[in-house]
C-alpha cells in the first residue's frame, strides 16, 4: 500500500511512525517467501527477476553458486530476496504474518477519499509459552497494490472423490510426502492430472525418486496451446523432457493398462517391454478423471468414453488455482475484464490500465502479475515499475498544482503492525 505519511498509536503510549508504502503479507515473519521453495529452476530467466541495486549474478558468486541455463531455483530466488530486504534496510515496510480482511473506499472530513485496510495479524503473546494471538489492525492509503498471486486457491476437478485423503491439489504437498518417506520407489504409481508446469514439475520430481508415475491430461501432445510447444527447447530441457516423455510413452486405446509398479526401472536390452524409453511413465493423452474411490483407484474416460481403472498410492490434480479477493468487495468481480464471471488469471483477469496498472474501475488501486494475466513474464520491468512511476507522477502532478489538501491523517487502530 502507498500513502502519506502514517501515524499510528499504541496501547499506553503515543508517537509517530512516518512510512509511504507498507507491504502486508501473509507468511510468517522474516520469511516472506516460503512459498518459493524446491528445487526446480524458475520459469523466468534470473535475471528478470533481479531488483536494482543488487546483481543477481554477483549475489550467486558471493554465495558460490552457478546460475543453469540462467535460470535459479525458487529457493535461491526466495533467498536473494531476504538478503535484498534486509541489505536496503526494508524490514520496517513489511508486516508478515498478516491476513487482510477488507479493502473498502471511505471518505473523510477533508473531503477526499481514501482505502481503509482491515485484518489480523499473528504475533507472539505477551505472556509465557508460545501462544500466537491475532490482533486486529486498520491501515488507510491513498494507493493499494494488489500482488496476492494465483495460488491461493487450488482449481478442482468436481468429480466423485475428489476430498479423498490420497488425492491433493499442491506440488508442495508431493515433497512433504518425498521428504517424510510416504513415497519412494516401493510405492503405488502416482497420478498426475494437468498438462501444465506445475505438473511437469510433480512428473519429474516422481520420476527423478524412481516412483511410478501415470499421467493424464485433456489435451492431445499436438495441440499448440500446450505450454510445452511454446517453450525454447535449449532454455528450458526439463520440460521438453517431459514433453517428450507425453508423446513417446502413451497409453494405447485398446490396450491392458500396463503396471507400471512391476515394470523394471531400466530399460530391457532387447527392447521387449512395451514402454522402453521412459520406464515408470505413462501417459494418457485426451483423458479425464471420472472418479476417484476410496480403494486408491482413479478411473480415467477418453473422449469416446473408455474407462481406464489405475490403482494409485497418490493422485496430484494440478490443473490451476484461483487468488484469493475474498476480501474485496463480491470477490472482485466488479473489478475484472466481465464483471459476471469469476476472476481468473487466464479467462477473466483484472481490468487494469496497460500502462499504469491502475484498474480501470476502481481509480488508486493498482493490481500485478497473475492477476491482470501476466502468467509467463514476471519480472522488475513490467507492473511494478509502471505502478510506482504513476503513483510518482500522481504525487509530482500534486506538488506543481501546489495542492492544499492537507496530509491525511492515517490511524492504525487496535494494534501497531510489526515490521
């Protein structure tokens, strides 16, 4: 959030606190990036996502690491961003471990309005033991940016079983179960719905663990929509891998359904196997999940309506994710492309000024990434640049008319929100 200047006034005693921009996240404290973890490599070149005044390159180096293929892991990224937070003394603009509740416009005396911001936030109790209480807070802004992502909310398939304990909706949720021992290569095939990264990213991390893997997808490998014939083979090899390894190991119709838990791990010498190129993969080009039961089977129907029955240890439906604007008004709605539709960052995104990333309908509030439909390029030149240019000529624009309007008067109310 950008504005004037705060002031706010704790419980005992009174004093000022001047800031412009506060940035409120929901991740605990000192870790506001837990959820770039893994080791996959990032979908951007690294250098995109580097912030001025501190090379990404020159960070590496000084922790003795390489760049591959010029792209870093999420983990590398998420910890050069911690370094950058603190090396230009940021730690007062963040509040962590906070959960925003409402965004609304109010007026106030003077006239002009402004953005009330209601929420929690989690902080350690004053007394013995560990006990996280939450407080409540209340911010006002002249500027709300809104950068919450699209993962909060995982898409679902709808279909019969889908709340069954083996079957999840997360990556992160496949690497609890790598790390805790619940999946090796004694286990069950593992199912992998979807047809995008985030799927590419389960196939391999279960195949690079010699777990079995099935895969299915609603598209043929063909279809030039795919997100894997739209990437360079030589900067991103992994996807390409696994592009490959949907259209060289297909399930054929017609078929036994081969069990992938009895198959070697290595390819026959005399290419006897059905499956030699990539033992422990299959995929299952224009299938559907029709259901899952509670033995642990998931049955899969073609386009012709063919079932296939798969006896799995896991199921990872990995098909998208919706954010979470709960705390505006109708979800948000009002704010996107068709205001009669559910926001989606591939259908439905935010409408927003291409050049200043203002939204369209709702004048100081300005949205990035995913949101206004960025899913691809994330990096410094884009919405974040253009953001704080136009809030900087808005405040330029205000000097040269020599605006009379007094400085707002910015109370946080019940609590002071810890940086």
């Amino acid at each position: 959030m950008y504005g004037k200047p705060c002031k706010y006034s704790p419980v005992g005693r009174k004093h000022r606190w001047e800031r412009t921009h506060v940035i409120i996240s929901c991740m605990p404290e000192n870790n506001c990036n837990t959820a770039m973890e893994g080791s996959m490599l990032t979908l951007s070149l690294a250098n995109w996502m580097e912030l001025p005044g501190l090379k990404l390159k020159d960070w590496m180096r000084d922790k003795r690491r390489n760049l591959r293929n010029d792209r870093a892991t999420p983990a590398e990224i998420a910890s050069y961003y911690q370094h950058y937070v603190a090396k230009m003394d940021l730690e007062k603009s963040f509040a962590c471990g906070t959960t925003v509740t409402s965004v609304s416009r109010v007026s106030l005396e003077s006239g002009c309005s402004v953005w009330k911001i209601q929420g929690l936030q989690r902080r350690a109790s004053s007394g013995e033991g560990n006990e996280v209480v939450e407080v409540p807070f209340t911010v006002y802004a002249e500027n709300v940016v809104l950068a919450t992502g699209t993962h909060d909310i995982p898409a679902c398939l709808g279909v019969d079983g889908e709340n069954l304990p083996f079957v999840c909706h997360s990556f992160w949720e496949l690497e609890a179960a790598i790390s805790s021992g619940r999946l090796d290569r004694a286990s069950e095939p593992v199912l992998v719905v979807g047809a995008g990264l985030t799927a590419a990213d389960a196939v391999l991390a279960a195949h690079h663990l010699n777990t079995p893997v099935y895969h299915a997808f609603r598209r043929p490998v063909s279809d030039p929509a795919l997100i894997f014939n739209q990437l360079p083979k030589l900067l991103y090899p992994e996807y390409h891998k696994v592009h490959q390894m949907m259209s060289q190991q297909q399930h054929k119709v017609g078929e036994t359904v081969v069990n992938l838990s009895n198959q070697p791990l290595s390819s026959p010498a005399d290419g006897t196997s059905p499956y030699t190129c990539y033992p422990g993969y299959l995929s299952f080009p224009k299938h559907h999940v029709a259901a899952f039961r509670p033995d642990g089977k998931c049955v899969l129907e073609d386009e012709r309506g063919l079932q296939t029955v798969l006896q799995v240890s896991m199921a990872l439906v990995l098909i998208g994710a919706h954010p979470n604007l709960s705390f505006l008004q109708e979800y948000g709605r009002p704010l996107a492309l068709d205001s009669e539709e559910p926001i989606s960052c591939r259908r439905n995104p935010l409408d927003v000024d291409p050049y200043k990333y203002e939204c369209v309908k709702e004048p100081g509030m300005y949205a990035m990434g995913p949101l206004v439909g960025e899913n691809f390029v994330r990096f410094l030149k884009g919405g974040a640049l253009a953001i704080v240019c136009d809030i900087a000529r808005k405040r330029s624009k205000k000097r040269q008319e020599k605006c009379t309007t007094s400085s707002l008067n910015i109370q946080l109310t019940n609590c002071t929100l810890e940086a």
